[in-house]
C-alpha cells in the first residue's frame, strides 16, 4: 500500500495528529541540538536562552516590554563575561574587547541580519546602515564618506548656523508668547531641516511647523519600539511594511504608515534627481546635494536605482534626525538639571561670546575643553545607540581568553552597558564632564557613543556640529528652567530599541524660556 493510498483513508483528525506530533519532534530535535550539539553549546548561559530566541522575545515582548538588555546584565553577573543570550549570539562583556568586535582596518565584520531583520536581497539592506556584506559597505560608504568628512562639514558650518539662527527666533518667540518648548520636538525640527537640506537640497521647513518636528519623532520612536517584533517575525513586518496598500497600514499601526510613506516620497525625490542627471540638468553649484553627487560617483549602476537610493535617504533621514535630536535634548536637560555644570559652561563661552548674539565657530568650540568634554559626557548619557550591535567575523575565528568563537557567529557588546559601567565611569548615571579631562584616554577606549570600527557612525562630524553649535547658541541666548520633566520618567533609559528610550509615560523634555539675554537687555 503506497503513502498516497494511506493519505486518501486517512481522516482529518489522523493527518492533524501526524503534522502535530512531526512538528513537535522537529522543534524537540532542534532544541536538543542547539543545546548539545551546537557549535555554541559549550558556552555558558541558560539552557533556555540557547534553545529558543522566545527567550528573548519574552524579556522584549511581552510580558516584558524592551527589557532584554537588562536581561543581559543579569546573566552576565551570574555566567561571568562571555554569555550566549539566544541561539546564534555570543554577548561579551569586557571593554578591553571592544576592538576585537568592532574592528577597523582590514578585518572583516559583517552585520548580523537577523538582528536588524534585514538581508543582502530585501529593501531593509539596501542602505548603508542595514548592509550586511563587508565589502559591499566599503562600497557604499566611500560614495558617503565626502560628504561627512571634517572639511566637508565645516564647508556647511554656515547652512547649519542658519537652521539654528530659525531655532533661536522659535525660542525666543515662545519666550514672549510664555509658550513651553518640547526640546526633543525642536531639535528633531532642527535636525530634519539641516540633514533634508542637505540630502535632496530642499528642507522641509519642520522648524516653521507649529508642532516643529512631532509626528516624525514620535513616528521614529514607535518604529524602533517595533524592532522586536519585527526580529522574531520578520516575515509580518515584511507584509505590513513592504506589501500592504499605505492607507491599510495607517488603519493599522500610524508609525508603520511613516514607512511607506517616506519610501514613496524618497524615491519620488530620488527619480526626480535621476531623471535630471539622465537629462544633464543636475545643479553645478557648490550647494547641490548629496544625491545628486552620488548620481555621479563611481557606485556600480546596482546601487544607483531609485529604489536602493531611496532605502538609503530613509535611513539617512532618520538617523540624521532622531539621533542627534535626541541627543542634543538631553544635554540641555542635564545641563539645566545640573546648575553647576552649566554655571561652568556659561563662564567658559562667555570668554568667546560676550554678548547673547555673539558668534562662534564649531572649531572654537572643540578647542574649548570643559565645553567639549560637557558634549561628550551628555552623548554618553543620552544613550542614543543602547543595544547590542552584532558583528561577526565571515573568515575569521575569535579568541575571547580561553574560548574560540567560531566564524560567522555574531558577537556584541551593548553601549548602554559599557557606558553605565561603574569600573570604568564611577557614579556613571552622574552628569560629570571633568571625567573626560581628568582621564583623556576614557574616550579613545571606552566611548560608543558614535559607534566604532569600520561601521563607525558616517554623520559623526555633522552630529557634533549640530550638538556643538546649537548647545552654545542656546546657553548664550537663553535662561530656560525645566517644566514638568523628570528625569526617571522623561529622559532615562528605561526600553532598549536600539535606540534607547525613556518611559511609555514620558511628557518629552520640555522648558520654560524664562530670560531672553538678547532681548530682554534691549527692553
């Protein structure tokens, strides 16, 4: 009797108890191997941890909620410094290796698709940010690079003043009208507005909305909330984001709906770059954007289609605004919240700018050691990047003390961990700029705040101008005293999305303008 005759007189209930009990074995068998036969088997962690990744989706899904890293701190305190925390990944907390991860030169690190839910052929790796190949991002990001360089940024030193010099209108308008100011929502204007600009050669005027840059941040935060769940079902992130009609995805979830919508609008700008390299009409002038240069760079024709430029200027937005916005909230957060560190601050730019319409450049600033050392002091509070970061080594195995890592296996070290160290930062959730001058090597050796390696944040040079200049302008200009915010509500780390993020109960930063330096003297 043949396997089609026992399928046709087989009953319902019997095929039902066959693909039950196949696909129950088939997950017992994969179990008992990830915990004794694979090549991760041998390090330490719970057993539960290297069967499953619901592990995992239990401390960031429910019914926990992007708790996984803390998850991790634990489990480094009971299993020591080398942890496997789900069945692919090895977790090493040990700062003296963070080189070794995240490593520059010639040693290849690829990025881990699982984690960023993404891959060589799909939408999501296209970008920079989200390529997985080695090589490939080389590629791409010798097409970015100039454009992110020091000298490149200094050349747009004076646009990013402008942007500022609207901020400063803004705030001093909410200082006559007793308006409060959201801090993350202006800054996320701000940021839009410089990168925007920089990118298409238009900004989008969020620092003329009402609201400044709301919806987008708010939209950021809820998509990066959905990192998760888009990590363990990827396939559902895929129908919701790539192949459901826009209007269904707003029905469904407003923040996913940025998705499809910022895709259409990018890649409508891009062809309309593309259409005028094709037609010989792209702008001559010193000011054109980053993309109608990179029509003209030497990337393979592969990596100029709208649809890939697209996926890029997505990520460049976004990273060009949440990031730094957040940041830079932060550090006038602290700074109000700290009086001394601000009293201190004041009196060093108040040998460079006398006056609260003086002006200063980005140069200056960076020559200036407590200002800088405040800047980067706040970046390592801000915890912008709060997660893991996986990288692993495609042809190269790695020795961590006496365990061997075999290639391929994705290795990480969260940011939030290394810069909450109390070994290495003492009182580490203290807003403490003398750390910096007092011990200089803390940031060639133990700063993330940037990233490192060969994947080192490509806007690091136009994040520090924007953090930099806006600080200054804004210390020099205006009194503001902080209304209704707290800090373990609002601004601290509570939820790891990569991105970290304070409480679901968070107001945002916001402050009174309670003095106008500039205004209020000529009054």
């Amino acid at each position: 009797m043949g396997l089609l005759t026992l399928l046709q007189r087989a009953s319902l209930s019997h095929l039902l108890a066959f693909g039950t009990t196949a696909f129950i074995a088939y997950w017992i068998s994969v179990y008992i191997y990830r915990v004794t036969l694979h090549p991760l088997a041998k390090f330490p962690g719970p057993k539960l941890a290297g069967a499953t990744f619901w592990y995992e989706f239990y401390y960031d899904l429910f019914p926990h909620e992007l708790r996984f890293l803390w998850k991790i701190e634990d489990l480094h305190n009971q299993y020591g410094p080398i942890v496997r925390i789900n069945p692919l990944h090895i977790h090493i907390r040990d700062p003296e290796y963070l080189d070794d991860i995240y490593a520059s030169g010639r040693r290849k690190r690829n990025r881990d698709e699982w984690f960023f839910h993404s891959s060589k052929t799909s939408p999501m790796g296209w970008s920079l940010f989200n390529t997985v190949d080695h090589d490939v991002h080389r590629v791409r990001r010798a097409a970015l690079s100039p454009f992110f360089s020091k000298r490149s940024i200094q050349a747009l030193e004076g646009r990013v003043v402008e942007k500022i010099d609207i901020l400063i209108d803004r705030i001093a308008e909410a200082r006559k009208t007793g308006e409060n100011v959201n801090l993350l929502f202006a800054a996320g204007a701000l940021t839009m507005d410089v990168i925007s600009a920089y990118a298409f050669g238009k900004d989008w005027n969020k620092l003329g909305e009402p609201d400044w840059a709301e919806e987008e941040l708010e939209g950021y935060a809820k998509m990066a909330q959905m990192g998760p769940f888009a990590r363990q079902f990827p396939w559902v992130a895929k129908v919701v984001i790539m192949l459901l009609p826009p209007k269904l995805v707003t029905k469904l979830s407003p923040a996913a709906a940025l998705v499809p919508r910022n895709r259409a609008l990018f890649k409508d700008m891009i062809q309309t770059a593309v259409e005028e390299e094709q037609n010989g009409q792209l702008d001559k002038s010193a000011s054109r954007s980053i993309f109608q240069d990179i029509l003209q760079s030497n990337l393979p024709p592969s990596d100029k289609t709208p649809a890939r430029l697209s996926a890029e200027a997505g990520l460049l937005v976004m990273a060009g605004t949440e990031t730094t916005a957040r940041s830079l909230a932060v550090i006038l957060f602290l700074l109000l919240d700290t009086p001394h560190v601000l009293d201190r601050v004041r009196k060093e730019l108040a040998q460079y700018m006398p006056r609260p319409d003086s002006r200063i450049s980005l140069a200056e600033l960076e020559a200036i050691p407590y200002f800088s050392a405040m800047i980067t002091e706040g970046v390592r509070l801000s915890h912008v990047v709060s997660s893991r970061m996986p990288r692993y080594a495609p042809e190269e195995e790695l020795k961590y003390k006496d365990w061997t890592i075999p290639a391929g296996t994705s290795v990480m070290q969260s940011h939030y961990l290394l810069h909450t160290d109390p070994t290495i930062f003492p009182e580490p959730y203290t807003f403490e700029p003398q750390r910096w001058i007092d011990n200089p090597s803390l940031r060639a050796n133990y700063f993330l705040g940037f990233g490192r390696g060969t994947r080192v944040c490509l806007g690091i040079n136009l994040a520090n101008a924007e953090l930099y200049l806006t600080v200054a302008y804004i210390c020099a200009r205006f009194d503001m005293e902080l209304f209704e915010t707290e800090r373990g509500r609002d601004v601290d780390v509570v939820m790891d999305s990569v991105i970290g993020q304070p409480s679901l109960e968070s107001k945002g930063i916001r402050v009174k303008i309670t003095r106008d330096r500039l205004k209020d003297e000529q009054a």
